[in-house]
C-alpha cells in the first residue's frame, strides 16, 4: 500500500468517525426534531384516521398527540385504533385511555381492532373506545399489575462490595436493589399495586358495563383469547382489521369505501440522513427499553 492511498484511507476513516459523532449529537441534542403530516394510505372517500399502538407503552405522548389532532381535525370522520401492545407503563396507559375516552366523548368514533396482543395496558387503552374488534387468537385481558425489582446484594456481598444509605425515612429506598426487600417494604408496594389494580378494575366495570364481582374474578393476571373476550363481555365482536375498518365506516356514518389516513414522521435529524432511521432508532432505544421501564405497569409478562 503506498503513501497517497494510506492517506486517502486515514482521512476517510476520520470523516467516517465524525460524521458519525456529528449524527449521534444532533440525534440526542434535538431527538423531537420531526416533520409530521398526514397521507391517504388506501381509498378515496370520507377520510377515517388510523392511529397504531404497536409496542410495549412506555410513553403516551405520541399517541395523545395523535389522537389530539386527528379529533379536532373536522375532515377526519372517526378514528381506528389498531393495537397490538402488551401493555406498559401505568400513568401511559392511563393517558392514552383517557384521550380515546375524550375523543368519544365529544362525538367522533373509536374502534380498537386488536392485533396479536392487546392485553393489561393494551386492554386498558382500548376501554375508551366505542366498540372493540377482536381477532378469535387475539390475546387480551391480562386484567393486572407487576412490579419488578432487580437485587445486587448477593453478588454484591460475594465479591466484598456495600453501599452506604442515608435516607429520611423507612421506605425511602423500598425496592432498593442493593439490599434485601423487608416484610413492611413488600407490604408498602403490594398495598400501591392493589390501589392500582383497583383502578383497572373500576374502568373495565364502567366502560364494558360489567359486575364488580365478574371483573373481579378474571382480574388475576390471566389472558384470554378474542373468543373467550366475547364471551365474557371484555370485547364487542370477533373480526380482522378490515372487518374493523367495516365498523368504523359504519359508525362514522360512511358510504362506500373510507379512505385511511395515517400520520407520516419524517424524521429531519443528521443521523437519520446519515444512517438510516429504523435500525438506529431501535439500537438507540435499547437503553430505554431495558433500563427506563415505568415502576408501576399494566403488562403481560412473557418469555422471548
């Protein structure tokens, strides 16, 4: 390799090396710099907006927003929820509920079709909505609440390593994992997670019009299949997405085919340019997934 080639390679390699630095600060100095609108994704009439919820929920803020816009949004004739989430954050869910439940309220109509999952937070979401779609192998219910706290002090105590707590009072650090969980502590939580749990339960009872003592009884955490969902009262009917969309249209008032508009990000950062949003964005949002999950969460627990 001659000198002018080692050159050539070493200046490339120190471009590559910035422009990637450049990509990762304006990715994380302006992560909310993304320009939204709308398009027509299929069909030419009466416009029906389709919002989707395809995650575990650990913010509500882009699905409020979207729900915001499309309600106030007077060429918008109803809105299909599509969820497919096994569920999330307890406050997010909450949010999201709520702003399905106001958009409903105010006179434009929600249909939840669910997906594969739509379960604990997914369910609860989809209670605000004016009637819900199911699939027949749709998982739902997962009426419930989990808390999960990791412990260090075994392996800790193992290679000779403490930590120092001051704290001003007993259950300041309830759930510290770099000691072992006491009686009161465990008492203090499962006493929030009951409270909690009440919540849901108390939405699920007004919202499907339902017996306390009925929804008491499925609220342990289990799931359900779409058909079991029917059964108990949880869902309105069994159909596909284009069943739902079917529904919509109906209720919205439609005649012929709907035409579904779905709001479009553009994302305008450097490093979308520069990488490529998708696979970025995911490897980016590994920390969150993993490290930032809500204390307090409606979420059905599975393996991978």
């Amino acid at each position: 390799m001659n000198k002018s080639t080692k050159i050539f390679l070493i200046i490339m390699g120190v471009l590559v090396f910035f422009g990637i630095g450049m990509a990762a600060f304006f990715y994380f100095a302006f992560p909310n710099m993304v320009n939204r609108d709308t398009q027509v994704v299929r069909g030419s009439g009466q416009k029906i907006a389709v919002v989707e919820l395809k995650s575990i929920i650990l913010s509500s803020e882009e699905v409020v927003k979207q729900f915001k816009k499309f309600r106030e949004d007077r060429s918008i004739k109803a809105i299909l929820f599509r969820v497919d989430s096994p569920g999330g954050g307890v406050v997010a869910s909450q949010e999201i509920y709520e702003e399905v439940k106001k958009t409903r309220d105010q006179g434009k109509p929600v249909v939840v079709s669910m997906g594969s999952v739509a379960a604990s937070g997914g369910y609860y979401v989809s209670c605000g909505a004016n009637k819900i779609v199911a699939n027949p192998g749709t998982l739902t219910g997962s009426i419930g609440v989990i808390s999960q706290f990791m412990r260090f002090d075994p392996l800790m105590d193992k290679i000779g390593i403490g930590v120092n707590t001051i704290k001003s009072g007993k259950f300041k650090d309830a759930g510290n994992p770099f000691r072992e969980m006491t009686k009161e502590d465990r008492a203090y939580i499962q006493n929030l997670m009951d409270d909690v749990h009440r919540q849901f339960i108390t939405v699920v009872e007004s919202e499907r019009n339902l017996d306390h003592e009925s929804v008491v009884e499925y609220s342990d955490g289990r799931v359900f299949t779409g058909e079991e969902a029917v059964e108990l009262g949880l869902v309105d009917t069994l159909g596909t997405y284009e069943d739902a969309i079917t529904i919509t249209a109906e209720l919205a008032g439609i005649k012929g085919e709907p035409a579904l508009v779905k709001e479009r990000k553009r994302r305008i950062s450097f490093i979308d340019w520069f990488l490529g949003d998708s696979d970025v964005k995911e490897l980016l949002d590994l920390k969150e997934k993993l490290l930032d999950q809500p204390i307090l969460q409606y979420r059905m627990v599975h393996g991978f």
